[in-house]
C-alpha cells in the first residue's frame, strides 16, 4: 500500500498492525488460562475420581472435560488456519486437545464385556 493511500485510512484502520498484535497477545492469554484449567484436572482427578464411590464425581468430571474440550475445538480451529502466526501454540493446543481426548476416553469409556478381563489377563500373563 503506498504511503499516500495509507494516509487517507482512518487512524484504525492505519493501525490494523497493532490491533493484529493486540489480539494475538489477548489469544495467548487466554490459551494460558485454559490451559491453567487443563492442567488442574490433573490433582482434582486424583483427589476425587480414585475414591469415587457415587459416580458423582465422575459425572462432574465429564462435564468438566466436555466442556474444555470445546474450548480447546473453538481454539484449534483459529490455530490450524495457515496465517496463524505462532505454530508453537498452535502445537501446545494440539497436544492438549489430544490429551483432553484421551482424559474422557480413559475414564469415560465403557468396555465391551469382557473386554476389561481380556486386558487385565494380556497385562499380567
């Protein structure tokens, strides 16, 4: 864009670099936080689901990771686009994402039957 074009914009649109960099900034800030979240669930899940007598806080624990799962979609969509500037975060939210998936298969996934004896047998034979 040449400079005389670029004097005729209004200030904020002149300005885009810097609302780009300001919304780049705020973007990392709140993957941090989510991410904060994730890594959370960790100590809550081994305080409350080992000794889960109720189902209660399994059920707790499932809303919770659906939840952040969709968040961690809503993210990943911006940072898989091409002009994404920053692959590291977009490969932290990958990874997370995946380890999110692998929370709610680990504890929310139901074995067929027999399934759970067929394991524990191949484990320990």
């Amino acid at each position: 864009m040449s400079i005389s074009a670029r004097g005729s914009l209004p200030i904020e649109v002149g300005q885009l670099g810097n609302f780009e960099a300001r919304m780049l900034r705020n973007f990392r800030a709140a993957v941090d936080d989510w991410d904060e979240v994730c890594s959370a669930l960790g100590a809550w899940e081994a305080q409350h689901l080992t000794a889960d007598e109720t189902g209660q806080a399994k059920q707790q624990h499932r809303k919770c990771v659906s939840e952040l799962l969709s968040w961690g979609h809503l993210v990943q969509r911006a940072t898989q686009q091409p002009e994404f500037p920053d692959k590291v975060l977009a490969g932290r939210v990958n990874a997370r994402v995946r380890h999110l998936e692998d929370k709610l298969a680990l504890w929310h996934h139901e074995l067929a039957p027999g399934e759970q004896e067929r394991i524990l047998q191949a484990a320990f034979e």
